[in-house]
C-alpha cells in the first residue's frame, strides 16, 4: 500500500513537472509571452491558493502548490537569463 506522503509528493512532482514543460513549450510557441503575462498569471494561482473557504483534499493542495512552485521557478529562471545577456 503506497504511504499518504507519497502520494501527495508524486502528485506534487508530476504536476510541477508537467507545470514546467507546458510553459517551456508556451515560451517556444508564443512569442508574444512576456514576463509579465506569467507574473499576473501566478498573482491569481496566488489568489486561488488564497481562496479556499470550501476547503480542499491534501492532493489538490499539493497540485496547487506544485503549480504556483513552477511558476516561481520559470520565471526567476527567465529573469536569469536576462540578466546574462
């Protein structure tokens, strides 16, 4: 029988993993994509979060801190590569 935390770490991993290769793959297709559009983009995953007067399952929990984790990663990453060029 598979452990709670590890069902919520799997969900976790895939669903940032899977967040990271939609928005590598958004980046590539849709040269219109600015920072800015992600940044407003997480204010409201933000916000969701936030909203959560209904209650949530562990697991959707986990998938909406995966999201929002993503997010953060990709664009610091981006900001990063700016600050090379």
């Amino acid at each position: 029988m598979i452990s709670s935390k590890t069902n919520l770490e799997n969900t976790y991993t895939e669903c940032y993993e899977d967040e990271l290769r939609l928005l590598e793959r958004r980046r590539k297709i849709d040269k219109n994509l600015t920072l800015e559009t992600l940044e407003s983009t997480l204010q409201c995953l933000y916000a969701a979060d936030g909203n959560n007067w209904d209650g949530r399952g562990a697991l959707q929990q986990a998938a909406i801190d995966a999201q929002i984790a993503a997010y953060e990663t990709f664009i610091n990453n981006w900001k990063n590569e700016q600050i090379k060029e």
